[in-house]
C-alpha cells in the first residue's frame, strides 16, 4: 500500500494477494485508520478485553493494535509473566492471548483462597504483589497450623484448638471472653 519492498507479510494482520503475477501485502481492515489486531480483527480503537492495554503502534503508516505479552500472561499492572496462579488470581484467555487478572475491588486484600476482604488480620501477612494488596498465610507448607504469634507448626498441641479457615489450619486460643482463663482440657 506504500509502494515500499518487505521480504514477509505479517498475517494474519495483512493479507498476501497476488496481482498479475507480484505478490503483494493488503491491510485487511475496511478503513484505513481501523486499527488491527494480531489475530487480524479490526476495530475503530485499540481496547482490551482485560483491564490492562494493549500497546498501539504503526507499521507503515497503518495503525497496529498489539497484544504485549506473546505466548506469556498480561497482567493487570501492564507487566508479562510466564504463569498465573489461579486461584487466587483469575486466569482468562481470550484466543490466544493470557490475562492474570486481580480479583478484589480497590483496597480489598487478595486471600490465598481467592476471596477478598477489606483487611488481613493478624496473624497473616499482609504484603503487595504488583501494585495490589495481598494476605498471606506465612506458614512454609499449606498444612502446617499458623499460630496467634505468627509461628508455625505441623500440630496444634492443647489446649489451643486447631480451627480451619479457607482451606488453612490456624492454631488458635478458644475463649472469647475477657478475663477468661484457658484450662488444659480445652476449656474456658
């Protein structure tokens, strides 16, 4: 459409023809300032299914919508990673194109889970992972039990109660009321 010589045509965003025996390189999209997309769709604007952009440029004069993160996931900070842990993020895939989305609304702490809330109690950790607020459960293995100090152990020895939470195991003091005493027997 320049005039200019390449030695490939990039399809499927172009399409090759051939044209009293030269072969030559089309842009497929009906107007000349629709931007196109790697997988060869058109569109007035360059949006994103995802919350993350896609990344605008041209190629000779004609406007190229393209996907940052080939073969790898976008995530929601414009980053690309190799993998995304779902759950607790939320892998999407939208042809060949891979988002890790974060799940939770602003200010809300992402659970090992994939729940949200608007805090993380201690004994969990609360930590950032690419610009987005984190809850963790500090313990090495999934199994141990996480105690009010923030220790870890693989039991919960009495006469504190192992109490399951989200699929983790906490070790925890069962009286509820202040001033109450814990007995040996588990009892207040």
């Amino acid at each position: 459409w320049d005039g200019s010589c390449e030695a490939t045509c990039d399809t499927p965003r172009f399409s090759q023809a051939t044209f009293h025996g030269e072969t030559y390189c089309e842009f497929i999209c009906p107007f000349i300032t629709d931007f196109v997309y790697d997988d060869g769709t058109c569109n007035a604007a360059c949006t994103s299914p995802s919350t993350t952009e896609y990344v605008q440029s041209t190629f000779k004069s004609r406007n190229l919508c393209t996907f940052p993160c080939g073969g790898q996931f976008l995530y929601w900070d414009g980053s690309c990673g190799a993998s995304c842990d779902d759950p607790p993020y939320t892998a999407n895939t939208v042809g060949t194109e891979n988002f890790c989305e974060y799940p939770c609304l602003a200010g809300e702490y992402l659970y090992w889970n994939a729940t949200c809330a608007n805090s993380c109690p201690s004994p969990l950790t609360a930590t950032t992972f690419k610009g987005e607020e984190i809850c963790e459960f500090t313990c090495a293995t999934q199994t141990d039990h996480l105690y009010d100090d923030g220790s870890c152990s693989a039991t919960c020895t009495a006469p504190l109660v192992s109490v399951t939470e989200g699929g983790r195991d906490f070790c925890r003091y069962p009286c509820t009321n202040p001033g109450e005493y814990l007995y040996w027997d588990s009892s207040c």
